[in-house]
C-alpha cells in the first residue's frame, strides 16, 4: 500500500465539504464556475480552498489574475492566499510547460499533490477538475472519498452526451451528485433539463451566454460583477431558499449552512 494514501487522507480531514466541479468538454466554462463558487463563498465568510486539477489545460490563475503568488515549503506545502482563498495550481509543478502525463504518471502525481498540500481547516475546498471521465476523475473519487460533483454543461450535442456518460458513471459507483449547471444558454430551450431529467439528478439552474465575460479574465472582483456571476449567484441563493423542491439532501444541506453565515442571504 502506498504511504501516502494515509497522509493525503490526513491531510483532508480538516475540509468540512469537497466540491469538484466537472463537465463532459473543455471550454464549457467549468474553471469560470469554480473559480466564482469559490470566490462567493469566500466573500460569505467562509474559509474556502481552490484546487486547480486539470492537467491539461490549468487555467484559474489566468481567470483570477494569480501572478507572483506561491506555496510555500512548511513540513508540506502551504498553499499562497488570494482574494482570501486557499489556492493550489498543478501550475506550480508545471509551469507553462505541457504536461503529458498519462495512465500512473497521472495517479502519481494526484497523490503526491494532494499529499504534500497542507490545507488545514477549510469549510469548502472547490476542485475545478479536468474534463471528461479519465483517470484523474477516478483518482478524485478514491482519494477523496466525501467529494460531491458539481456538473457543468451547454447545450451543445456533444457537450451533453460527454455529461451524460459522467453522470452514469457517478451513479454507478455512488458519488453524490450536487446537481447540474447549464452555462453559456443562448436559448430559452429546455432541453438539456429535459434530456438530464432521467437521471435523476437536481437541475440547479442556467447560466446565460455572457459575451463580456472574456473582459474580466484576470480580474476576480470584475469576475463578480459580470451578468455570468450573477446568474451564478441567482442559482445559489434560489436554492438557499429553498425555492426549489428538487434538490438533494446534500445541496440542501450546504446551502442551509451557507444562510446562517453574515452575508449570506441575498442582496
């Protein structure tokens, strides 16, 4: 048995909640997601954690405009604090250089970083995943064994039949679903809801097509202000509230404690 394994175990234990945030292609906005999700709850007085775990395309430091910040080297590795996140970049190992990993080079490297990462005590650590259902989805769910999923999808065809394949894949092997997330509609179809319904898993909500959205990169607070983080926040608090009745025990739950915290009823 690998070593490490009980010390990255170690190490989340201080975490109250994991949240990955996922979806079938890349450039559905999923990093944009996780990055605002994190940034809310942070803002609703929350210690809030920000793991960058796609391998192929690290893109959260370019979204946040995180330059000239990094961990330090502290019986692990302590990760900088920015907008009063906790954030850890596979960027850090990486730099702008590709990293072709694949198969155990991918596990290893899961490992390794989650086992020299020392988060402390976090209410949320927001994992912005890789896309698709590879192996770095799998390691996810192994090592961290409280995760819940947050799906994000278009409507785009091919988009959706990706979404469709992580959802039976996280049916099948019971990892709680906090519920899906429609980004970038351009349309007042229903049909990704429609087409999802049968799984039975909570649609939380849309996100609008946002053309201005690209003017923010860099900048976390203009991040906040775009109509893209405002229908984001509209998703949040509709189910804070309670306004709607399809919704898991986990999303409820969370959502629950997000309300009793200062800040945390709409504005």
């Amino acid at each position: 048995m690998d070593p490490r394994l009980n010390i990255v175990e170690e190490r989340l234990k201080g975490i109250k909640r994991l949240i990955a945030v996922s979806g079938g292609k890349g450039g559905i906005g999923k990093s944009s997601v996780a990055s605002a999700l994190a940034l809310m709850l942070s803002k609703s007085g929350y210690k809030v954690g920000l793991l960058d775990l796609d391998f192929w395309g690290p893109s959260v430091h370019l979204i946040l405009g995180i330059e000239e910040v990094f961990p330090k080297e502290e019986r692990g590795i302590v990760p900088p604090q920015v907008y009063g996140i906790k954030f850890m970049s596979i960027i850090y190992y990486t730099a702008d250089k590709p990293s072709p990993l694949r198969g155990v080079d991918v596990s290893n490297a899961i490992i390794e970083l989650l086992a020299v990462t020392r988060w402390g005590s976090l209410d949320f650590l927001v994992i912005d995943m890789p896309p698709g259902i590879g192996d770095a989805t799998l390691d996810v769910i192994r090592l961290m064994k409280r995760v819940g999923f947050l799906v994000v999808t278009t409507q785009s065809r091919v988009t959706l039949e990706t979404v469709k394949k992580i959802l039976r894949m996280l049916k099948e092997l019971k990892v709680p679903i906090l519920g899906i997330i429609e980004n970038m509609k351009i349309t007042n179809s229903p049909s990704v809801r429609d087409q999802l319904k049968t799984f039975g898993v909570p649609f939380l909500g849309e996100i609008g097509f946002d053309k201005d959205l690209e003017s923010s990169t860099g900048n976390a607070n203009e991040l906040l202000k775009t109509d893209f983080a405002q229908d984001l926040r509209k998703i949040v608090w509709w189910h804070l509230t309670k306004k709607c009745v399809n919704i898991s025990n986990e999303v409820r739950s969370l959502m629950e404690e997000l309300k009793t915290r200062p800040g945390g009823g709409e504005r």
